[in-house]
C-alpha cells in the first residue's frame, strides 16, 4: 500500500493545512476574489494568494520563481517529516514528482516586460527559470535528493499523475519513499491564454449550472510525502487513460475519462458503492462539465456526495489533482468524526441537460469517518488521471 504520510498545502484557502481545512467548512467562499493585478488591470475573479510567501534567496538563479517559493512553503509544514525519511532511507532511496503547468513562466513575463522598456533583461533573470522541470530539480538538490526527481506536464491531470508515479517508483522498488505534489502560479500569460479560450469566468465559476461560464484561475501547491510506512490515509487506487480528441475539449462520450474512474475503483480492490465522496474535476466549463456529470452519473448514479472545490481554490492547473487529493486527505483524518464534505458552491441553478447528481451543500456530512474518496482530474488532450484514497484502520508506525 503507499501511504500518504503527510501534507504540506498552500492555497487561496490558506497557507497551512489547518487554515485550509477550516476555510473549507466555515468560509469557502474566501478563496476567490477579484483582482486586476493581471491582463491589463481587467477585474477577474481568481484563486490568488494575497499573503506574503517567503522569498528563499539562498536558492540559485535558476530556481528563484513563485512557483518554487509556494512549493517551499508546503514542504515547510513537512520538513521534519522529510528529513526523519532521509535519516531512515537515505538520500538515495528518495524521489521528487512534481506536476506543474507554469513553472517560472511569471518570472519571464515580468523579464519581457522589463526588455520592452529598459531594452535589457533584468539580472535576476534567467530563461531557466521556466524550464518545467526546475520545481522537482529544486527540491531534489536543497534536501540533497539522490532519487529520480522530474516533472509531469500533462495540464491539468499533472500532478495526479506525480502522485500515481511515486506509487509506481514505490512498487518497482526504485524508491522506499517519494515527495510528490504540485505547483503552479497565477499570471497574465496563463490568464490570457484562457481568455482566449473563452474558458474564463469572470464572475465566481459555478459548476453544473445552467448558468456556468467557466472556470476561475487559481495557484497554489500541495505536496505529499509517500512511502510504504502505515498512516491513516494510503493511496489505495488510480486509473489512467487518454482519449486524444482534441487539444482542448473533452471527448463527449467520456468513454475514456470512465474508463480511468472504473480502473481507480477495481485497482483499490473496492466496488463503486464503497466510495463516500468524488471530488469532481468540476471546471464549470460547458463541455467538460456536460461529460464529467455523465460519467459520474453511469458509475455512481445519483447515490454519491459530489463536488467540485475549484469554486473554493480556483483551477490551480498542474497543481489541481494534488491540491484536491489533498482536500480529500485532510477531510479523512481523525478529526473529522462525522465525514464532513466540503460544499458544492454555486448558484443552485441545475442544468436540465444534465443528469442529476448529489451535489453537496453547505454543512454536509455522512455521519461517520470517510473510507473511500475518489478524485477526478481531466486535462487537455484527453489526458485522464483518477485517484482512490483510503482511510486505513489502525494504522501502525
């Protein structure tokens, strides 16, 4: 089994996995807002993180981003963690997985910008900075990693996919144990790239409705460390397909995103009915949202406890699986006796065209601890990853 011994997250929500957690039952709706600080002062309702993240000067040129800074912050709340499995393995039996779509892409943008005026780039700038694999590389030579460390760049399927592959490198006895997550950061080029798309809500996105327009832009990281020590919550399945319809939208049968839903299931040993709660990949987007509600519907009916949290953290792109399977792992925890869920926020205005689900409200529990939770991500070019968690009973060190 590979445990998910523990988290360190940052998001919209919080900067610690104790703020995000109580955000997400006493005040989800704090984690979007309005900001002009991107696409020439347009008003976007965005996932941002506002608080200050510290600035680890200490890191080479190469490796100084924002995106590199959130991650920092989330292996912070686990550094000891983190070294107590360096102290029992070694640098060498450790690997880094991290999924991100950004990487330094800010950071260049803010250097072409400085070009366009000043005639020169800045000279803390290199074009390094946004080479996809820097976050991983980062975290492999501050903690002296000797381990497989790369990165998965499958949009926004990225860091669901780091997540199975450190199971993978688990299993194959290539590493005793794994740093594996997600980062990615707001920016004017990643806004305006959505725009473009017309994939871009304005207003706070509302999944399933009649009404949706899109999604929101969020960031942030989350990071898990992953071995085969006992702890309340395992990685128990996952499924992984890939449809390749098209560049951009979901193949509309949603035969092969299914498909990677009934793979997660059978891989956990578990039937359909067993699981409590599926974190949708929930986008608000016309297309995506039409199959995924298809999907969930043909595997679960409308039994299951449903919702989407982007409406709570915004898309946060390569980082979306990790920062949602982290959302699951944090509702599995012993101090969540009754299985509260976090809400399903949106305008309560159902598409008919679209199959009923059970859609959770504001204060929604199943009365007992969660066993099962599965987690949906669905990303460009068809690339499908879903994930099993499970509480694991007993659990011994």
């Amino acid at each position: 089994m590979f445990y998910l011994n523990d988290l360190g997250i940052v998001c919209s929500l919080g900067l610690t996995r104790e703020e995000v957690l109580y955000n997400v039952f006493n005040a989800p709706h704090t984690g979007i807002r309005s900001s002009t600080d991107f696409c020439d002062g347009i008003a976007l309702s965005v996932g941002q993180i506002t608080a200050d993240i510290v600035k680890d000067e200490t890191l080479s040129l190469l490796e100084r981003s924002r995106t590199n800074y959130l991650l920092l912050a989330a292996l912070g709340q686990i550094r000891p963690a983190v070294d107590e499995a360096i102290e029992k393995y070694g640098h060498e039996r450790i690997g880094v997985l991290v999924g991100t779509c950004t990487s330094g892409i800010l950071e260049s943008e803010i250097a072409f910008r400085y070009h366009a005026e000043h005639g020169v780039f800045p000279e803390n700038f290199h074009y390094a900075q946004q080479e996809l694999g820097s976050s991983a590389s980062m975290l492999a030579s501050l903690l002296g990693l000797r381990g497989p460390a790369y990165a998965h760049s499958n949009a926004c399927a990225s860091s669901a996919k780091a997540l199975i592959s450190a199971a993978r490198l688990i299993r194959m006895g290539v590493c005793d144990a794994v740093l594996a997550g997600g980062v990615d950061s707001l920016s004017t080029f990643v806004l305006s790239g959505f725009m473009s798309l017309e994939a871009v809500s304005f207003e706070h996105s509302s999944p399933m409705s009649v009404n949706r327009r899109g999604i929101n832009i969020g960031e942030g990281a989350a990071l898990f460390l992953m071995s085969r020590k006992s702890s309340s919550v395992a990685l128990c399945g996952w499924g992984e397909t890939t449809d390749g319809y098209h560049i951009s939208a979901p193949e509309p049968s949603g035969k092969s995103a299914k498909e990677a839903m009934l793979m997660a299931i059978a891989r956990a040993g578990i039937k359909s009915h067993d699981i409590d709660y599926v974190n949708m990949h929930g986008t608000a987007t016309l297309q995506n949202d039409a199959m995924e509600a298809k999907i969930i519907h043909e595997v679960f009916g409308s039994r299951v406890a449903v919702s989407s949290t982007k409406p709570m953290t915004g898309h946060t792109l390569g980082a979306a699986g990790a920062i949602e399977a982290a959302l699951c792992w944090l509702i599995m925890q012993d101090d969540n006796p009754q299985g509260m869920l976090p809400a399903h926020l949106w305008d309560s205005q159902a598409d008919p065209l679209l199959p009923q689900l059970n859609l959770t409200m504001e204060g929604s529990s199943i009365g007992r601890p969660l066993k099962w939770c599965l987690s949906n991500s669905f990303a460009f070019g068809g690339s499908n990853a879903t994930l099993v968690l499970g509480r694991v009973k007993d659990a011994v060190s």
